[in-house]
C-alpha cells in the first residue's frame, strides 16, 4: 500500500493506482479530471520517484519534471508522495 500526504493528512492507495480519489478527499481542487483544465496542479514536495512517468496529457498541458504534476493523472507506484495544490 501507498500513502498520499497533504499537510499532515494521509490517505492510503493501492501501489499503481491514480492519486485523484486521495488528493480529492485531502482538499485538492478538481475540475475537468481529464487533465485539461489544471485545477488539480500540484507540487510535489517529497516522493516524486514513487509517481509514475508523465502521461501524454501531463506533457500535452506543458509540465516536464516530476516535481509539478496533474493530480488527476498520476499513478504512484508505492511508497509515500506529499503534495500541496500549486495555487
């Protein structure tokens, strides 16, 4: 099992699942949820190596590192991610 972090807030995933659900309960705003829209930006401040690559909408929308990601996107892969919203 994965955790996903916001402030001191955990929710705990399935290693290879998205991180939507868990980010939305912990407060990340959502809109589209199909990474077109970028309310659900988020800085990634600890765990980035657990998220999986970027998907073809995260780089369509502009990001290029792991540190800056679309929320709705992401897949972790295991272990622990920390994430804050971008705005």
């Amino acid at each position: 099992m994965a955790n996903v972090y916001v402030d001191e807030e955990k929710v705990e995933v399935e290693d290879g699942s998205s991180i939507q659900e868990a980010c939305e309960s912990l407060g990340i705003p959502f809109s589209c949820k199909e990474g077109v829209c970028g309310s659900c930006l988020v800085n990634v401040s600890e765990g980035a190596e657990n998220l999986g690559e970027l998907n073809d909408e995260e780089i369509a929308f502009g990001l290029d590192g792991k540190d800056i990601r679309l929320a709705c996107q992401c897949k972790i892969t295991g272990g622990d991610v920390k994430v804050e919203s971008a705005y």
